[in-house]
C-alpha cells in the first residue's frame, strides 16, 4: 500500500491532545500514514477524517479519538464549505415555526455548510445535519455556497425581488409599469414557464396543489381574504411574502401573518 507522509509547517502540535469540541468531516483523497506515541496508523484512501481546527494551509485531524495531526488541505475532500458558527446558536430539524432543535453550537465552533435555504444554512457538525440561522455563521467564505436543491423557488423570490416599490395597477399586467395581486404573481412565474390563472380566486381555485403552512416553502402562493379569496402574494422565505399590496404601498415585503387572513396555500413549482 503506498502511503505518503506530510511534513508541515506548524508540526509542533502534531500529537497534541485538544479538548472536545464540535467537528466537521472530510475524506482522504489517498492513503496517509500517521506517527501517533511511536506508533504508525495508517488511514487509507476515502477514510473519513474528523477536523476540528484549520489555518490557511492545514487541517487539524483527530487521530484515533485522541490525538491529533496536521493534513494539507490539498489532500482532503470537504462534502461542503468550512465555517464558524459566530454566537451560540440551536441547530433545528427544518426551516419553519416551532421546528425540533437538534443540537447546539458555540460561538467559534467550526460547522460545515451543505446548502442554502431562506435565510439559513443546512450545516452538518459532528453527526448532526440541520439548519443555523444565517447571522449565526461567518458567512465571509460562504458567497458560493448554493441554494438547496438548487431551488426553483429561491430564483423565483429572487426575481420578484427585482421589482420591490413598482407601481400596483388594478387589472395591470407589465411588471416594469404596474400590477394588481394576481397580475404580480402570473407574471413572475411566468418568467419561469410556469402558467396560471389571471385572478386570485382562479389562481386558487386551479393552480398548483394545497400544502399546509408546516410545510411552505419559498416561491409558493399564498391566498388571503375574508372568506373568499381577494389576495394573492409570494411567499419568500422566512415568514416574509412578496406582493403587490396596494396602491399607497405599490411591490413590498410583509410578514405571512400581515393582516388579511391566509385561506390557503398552493404549490405551482413543479
């Protein structure tokens, strides 16, 4: 078996003992031989390699539960983007209200970010994957990390946000000179060939299928009136909507819950 031995700057604290912390995970992109109390262990090719620390070069390893070496970047495989978590902050099982909380992390603890989603990260520290509120992560090194699934829905809340204050215009449907409601919402999906009604009530009535508010995702519509269905909006992740609300108001942000009851919910991204 052909091992490769690395010597790095900074080995004075190769075999050092560091005190548990939370941990990110790589994998080694060929066989390595470690030098742990005189002994030689050797960690072969796709073996998982537990990180708790990192310079610009290096990784810092755990060796065998207890002792730890240095590993050039360049010879390990990350499953995402290594960060830090910037306060103590709760790992939850998912994005929305009241979600289960998976765990924790400190202030300075490193986790691994896999995706992107409405205002938070799906990270994996230690054995856990779950979601951090994004200001709760240095996101300095984060600018290419993408969004979940590569989510439809994300594009489509970032294209509406393109027209945040355009004009509302009852009956109107050329977003660069004005909307209503259902005018904003047909023709933003529109823009993604994604074909529905021209009204509320006919968005709601034919477009997409229903799904809970347990389960809302960003780029679904969410409908609102007082018995029937007067209003359509955008939902935009992290219990915001965008909507063509009014004529005072004109394309704006609001919270889910703004006022208006919420009748329903569809899915129209396919």
């Amino acid at each position: 078996m052909k091992c490769h031995k690395l010597f790095l700057i900074g080995a004075f604290i190769m075999g050092m003992v560091i005190p548990t912390q939370a941990a990110v995970y790589g994998t080694l992109k060929q066989d390595m031989y470690f030098d742990v109390d005189g002994n030689q262990v050797v960690k072969e090719s796709g073996a998982g390699v537990s990180i708790i620390d990192e310079d610009g070069l290096n990784y810092l390893i755990c060796i065998d539960g207890a002792k730890n070496d240095l590993v050039s970047k360049h010879f390990v495989k990350l499953q995402g983007t290594i960060t830090k978590a910037t306060n103590k902050a709760a790992i939850i099982a998912k994005v929305s209200q009241n979600a289960q909380v998976l765990g924790t992390v400190n202030e300075g603890d490193m986790v691994m970010v896999l995706a992107k989603e409405s205002g938070f990260y799906k990270v994996k520290v230690n054995d856990t994957v779950g979601y951090i509120y994004s200001a709760n992560v240095d996101t300095s090194k984060l600018s290419s990390v993408e969004a979940e699934g590569s989510s439809k829905g994300e594009e489509i809340v970032h294209y509406a946000k393109k027209f945040l204050g355009g004009r509302y215009v009852y009956g109107g449907n050329n977003l660069a000179t004005g909307v209503d409601c259902s005018g904003f919402t047909q023709q933003i999906m529109k823009h993604f060939n994604i074909s529905i009604a021209r009204s509320s009530r006919e968005q709601y009535a034919s477009s997409g299928y229903a799904i809970s508010e347990a389960n809302i995702a960003p780029g679904d519509l969410v409908f609102y009136g007082h018995g029937s269905v007067d209003h359509v909006a955008i939902y935009a992740g992290n219990g915001q909507i965008i909507h063509a609300n009014n004529e005072r108001t004109g394309i704006v942000m609001s919270n889910l819950h703004y006022g208006k009851p919420v009748i329903g919910i569809k899915r129209v991204i396919k």
